[in-house]
C-alpha cells in the first residue's frame, strides 16, 4: 500500500493527474494498463531512460550540478483534500510543530552547507597540488577518482567493471532506440481502446439519463412548479444584478469626489505611495525582462570543475583558449547570475513580508481586549 501511494503522489507531482490511476485500488488488484500509461508518460515527457543514463554514469571527473534558470514546477491541480485526507493529514498542525521542523531544516542546511564548503576546498587542493600532471592539456590536472587510482591502483577493477555496465547499459539504449517506433505504435492502439472505453460509458450514462428523464418529470406533479420557481429566482437575481450595478457606480463616483476633494493626499502620504506603487512596478518589469531573456543564458546541468589559471599569461596558455571553448562556463559567471536571482528572491520575500506584517496588524485591530506581543 504504501508502495502504490508513493506511485500516485510521485506521478501526480511530476504532473500526471490522470483521475483513473488515482482511483486504482489500493491492493494492486487491477490497473496495469493504467501504469503502462503512466510509465509511456514518463518515457515521452521526463526523458526517463536519459535521466537513468545520465544517473548511473560514471564519473571519472570533479563535476558540480550548475543551475541558472528558474524551476518549472508542474500545475497542481485543484481537490487536494482528498488526497490529503487519505494521506493521513490533519486539517489543524500546532505552529510550535511547524517552527521546530524549521529550525531543524536550518540546521540541517548550514552543516550541510558547511560539509560543502569543505568538500571544496579539500578539491581545490588535489586540483592546486597536481596541476600540470594531466596528460590532458586542456585539464592540467588530476581529479579527486584519478587521484585515489595513483594512491590505490587495485580499485582499477572496480573502476573496469562499472565501466563495463555502462557500456551494456548504452548498448540496450541503442536497442530501445532502433525498437522505440514498435512500442509508440503498440501505445496508439492502447490509448485507442481506451479512447473507444470512455466513449462507450459516456453514450451509456447518458442514453441511462435520457431514458429516466421522462419517467421522473411525468412521476413528479411538483417539477413544473419547481421550474416556475427558478425562472422566478433568476428574475431576482438579475434585478439584484442591476442594482448591485448601480450601487457600485455610485460609490465610485462618491469615492473619486473624496479622493479629488483631499488634499492631504498630494502631499507625503501620496508620494510616498506613489514610490512604493513604482518601485514594485519596477520590480514586475525586472522579473518580466529576465524572464523573457533568451533561453541561452540559462544554466542547467552538471559541469566538469577544471582549475584555471586567473591571470591568462600562462606557461600553455589555456586560459586563454578554454574561454573559446563551446559550452565552457566560468564560475565568476554564475555567481554573477546567481546573485541576481538571489536579489530578486530577496526583493520578493521582503515583498510578501510586508504583507504578511499589514495582514496581522489587520487582524490585531479587530482583537478586542487582545495584546499583541512580537516574539
């Protein structure tokens, strides 16, 4: 069971919220055709089989994930309070939970941060220490798994043997990918049948609703009566609608007459109003300009880590050339384009900080007999 739920959230997550796989029984009963769907899903839009390559690659050079652009997180879609209530949750969660699992994920995140740190420098010292050893010109040095095979050549054949398992493993790639046409076609004739399924039940529910209709309009002496009844309710509301209508042009006028009337509005209140209203103008249209920029400049992926030389008057000159190389990236530009994205992060959380502070004061001044302390 808890097998099968991790399957459905895992699914609906990545975006597959196909109603019949979320409906399947919880046993494992049925459904295989469902997950067939599921799985042809995720081969056809994750890239699943390159994702598993690119996972289970070996890694003989010091490589880094690099990741410039903004994540696309798949559209929840609404009613999931049902999920929620299935998976067990609460409708009520104690604020003093929330803050301890916070502080604990703070924590968690600096000593992570901080083994990271010295993951780095340990790596940069193998890099700095065995730099113009490589064989390779356009590295100059060793990494961090040749390093460990000139201090333990035995793991040599460890080393072979996962290599050897990458290449059956790109081998049956190559298979799947002479052969993925036959299995598409097989899917098509899937999805028809299920196609020609759903039709069949829709035709039956409504040829079953059509033939009760009748019986249930001549068997009930009230459904005219109802029906006057509703023609009589919409008729209200679509005088309801017009005076509603009337009312709101007239509180407009009456609030632009206020509005034109104070003068107090011109002076530093306005203003500063004015400001707040173009600084936030101000930083849409930032967000909108990054967000437009051309795809080329976003970043994503991992990246071999290669020691450079800052000033490019070298022995090989290889500083020089590797700016040349395509697909190069230098990590004084990424932090450039990250400490963009850092500032615009922190604009927006400064943003809805504010609104949460003028939301609780709100809250506060209906509080009768209620102090409010800060924490």
């Amino acid at each position: 069971d808890g097998q099968i739920r991790f399957v459905k959230s895992a699914l609906w997550y990545r975006g597959y919220g196909r109603p019949e796989l979320q409906g399947l029984p919880a046993d494992g009963s049925a459904g295989s055709r469902e997950l067939l769907l599921a799985f042809s899903w995720l081969l056809h839009r994750l890239g699943l089989l390159e994702q598993l390559l690119a996972h289970n690659r070996v890694k003989t050079g010091d490589e880094t994930s690099v990741c410039t652009c903004e994540d696309d997180l798949p559209d929840r879609q609404e009613g999931t309070a049902g999920t929620a209530a299935e998976a067990g949750l609460e409708d009520r969660v104690d604020v003093r939970y929330l803050q301890w699992l916070n502080g604990r994920l703070r924590f968690q995140w600096q000593s992570l941060h901080a083994q990271h740190q010295e993951q780095c420098k340990l790596l940069h010292k193998i890099h700095l220490f065995t730099s113009g050893s490589h064989v390779d010109q356009i590295l100059g040095h060793f990494s961090v798994t040749e390093t460990d095979l000139i201090r333990q050549p035995e793991n040599y054949k460890q080393l072979l043997q996962l290599l050897e398992s990458e290449t059956m493993q790109l081998e049956a790639f190559l298979e799947w990918k002479q052969l993925e046409p036959v299995y598409w076609q097989w899917m098509e004739t899937v999805l028809n049948d299920v196609a020609e399924e759903g039709n069949m039940h829709e035709s039956q529910d409504t040829h079953v609703e059509k033939r009760r209709l009748p019986k249930v309009t001549s068997c009930c002496p009230w459904a005219a009566n109802l029906t006057g009844q509703m023609d009589r309710l919409s008729r209200d509301l679509m005088a309801l609608q017009d005076q509603l209508d009337k009312l709101v042009t007239h509180r407009k006028a009456a609030w632009w007459e206020k509005v034109t009337a104070r003068e107090e509005l011109q002076k530093e209140g306005f203003s500063a109003t004015a400001r707040k209203i173009e600084e936030g103008v101000e930083l849409k249209l930032r967000d909108l300009t990054s967000l437009c920029a051309p795809k080329r400049n976003k970043r994503h992926g991992s990246c071999r880590l290669v020691l450079r030389n800052k000033h490019p008057a070298s022995k090989t000159g290889v500083g020089q050339s590797v700016s040349k190389e395509p697909g190069s990236v230098s990590a004084a530009e990424v932090i450039r384009e990250l400490q963009v994205r850092e500032a615009s992060l922190q604009r927006e959380l400064e943003q809805l900080r504010e609104e949460c502070w003028q939301r609780l004061d709100e809250i506060a001044e209906g509080l009768q007999g209620v102090i409010c302390v800060s924490p």
